[in-house]
C-alpha cells in the first residue's frame, strides 16, 4: 500500500525486452533496498528484484507496458518513486494501491497565482469513481479534484508538487491513473445491491457525493 507522497525521484537507466514484458533498471536515491520490497513508479506497484549502485531492478509485465504509461517511458525520463508505507506509518496522503486503473492524458495547464490549474481527459469507464473533492493518483502523485465533468476532471498543482515530484508534462502526455479504492468499493457494494455489476444506475456520483459530505470517504 502506498500513499501517493513522491519519496523520491528516480531516473529510467536502462530497458531491456524481455519474453513476457520489460526489464527496468532504475536509478533512486535510496539508501538501501530489499529484495521483494514493493516501489512505486509513476503510480506502477514494481517489485524490487535485485539492486546495485544506487539502481533497483523490476520488471513489467506485457500487460503492465500495455496499460500504463510504463510502456512510454525512454531511457533518461524521470520517474516518481514511493516506498510501500510500513506498518504504523503515517498516512498522509490517500489509500493507493499502486494498480493503475486506466491512462489518461493532459488537456491543459493554466497559472492560477501561485497555483496551476490541470485539466485531465480520462477514460469513460472511470467516470462513477471521481467526484470533486475526491482523491485521486496521477502518476503517483495523490492529488485532490476541484471539479469534474464528464470526460475530464481538474487539479490544481501548489508549488511544492510541482518542484518535488517528476512533473514535467506536457499537452496531450498521458498519465497513470489511480482512483479511489473506497470510491471503488462503494460503487462495488452498489452493484451487488442493485443484483447486477453491468449497468451503473445514474445516481452513483451523486450517492458518492453525499457519502462524501458526510465524512464516510
């Protein structure tokens, strides 16, 4: 489990193919490592498998490559990276399990004062998961919606964001996408009441928001 607060920024050293995905060498600035340890990269939950000179080694599976933005990456880009939070640690940011559930893509940036106001396009199939004032993980990094609409939703990125995590995107660049697993959870407990998982009924988003406005997300 993770917490979406970038630890680090790591470097993308090397990729090698491999029979069912990607070798990834990736350069951090971890004193130490653990061989099996869960990091975090770009929002992407990797297993370290072995580790020198400052590098961890993982690998992704075709599928990972496939449907996340992991698949993008060229040697040189920059990553962020998250330590798995261990047990008794400090939740700071929101539950985030390191499983992207789509790739979205930026729409926009805009200055706003200190602030920057992002627009992202997401895929439509998340659309009952996001709600303002919700939670969600790009890229890794947890951030909170100020306003979503169908197709898109918009953050607004403090300085501090900006300069300590790997944030360099441009328009149209895709990212990871994570949203909330109580959200998700919510909508699982709606399904199984309604007796059907196929048709989302209208009202979730709504139903999400109160459930929100009174403190249960």
């Amino acid at each position: 489990m993770f917490t979406g607060l970038v630890e680090a920024e790591g470097t993308l050293v090397s990729r090698t193919k491999v029979a069912r995905g990607a070798r990834l060498v990736v350069r951090a600035p971890f004193a130490s490592y653990v061989v099996g340890e869960s990091i975090a990269t770009d929002g992407v939950c990797l297993t370290v498998e072995s580790f020198e000179g400052g590098a961890f080694v993982a690998s992704a599976s075709s599928e990972t490559l496939q449907k996340t933005t992991l698949g993008d990456k060229a040697v040189g880009a920059r990553v962020n990276l998250e330590r798995a939070l261990p047990l008794g640690g400090r939740l700071g940011g929101h539950i985030v399990g390191g499983h992207v559930d789509g790739v979205g893509h930026v729409v926009s940036q805009t200055p706003d004062g200190d602030a920057t106001k992002v627009v992202f396009a997401y895929p439509s199939e998340l659309r009952r998961y996001i709600a303002e004032k919700g939670s969600i993980c790009v890229n890794g990094v947890s951030l909170t919606v100020n306003g979503v609409d169908d197709g898109t939703f918009h953050v607004m990125l403090v300085p501090h964001t900006r300069e300590s995590t790997a944030w360099e995107l441009r328009q149209g660049e895709r990212v990871n996408l994570e949203v909330d697993v109580l959200a998700r959870y919510v909508a699982r407990i709606l399904d199984v009441d309604r007796g059907s998982e196929a048709k989302p009924a209208a009202s979730d988003a709504s139903f999400l928001e109160k459930l929100r406005g009174s403190g249960y997300m």
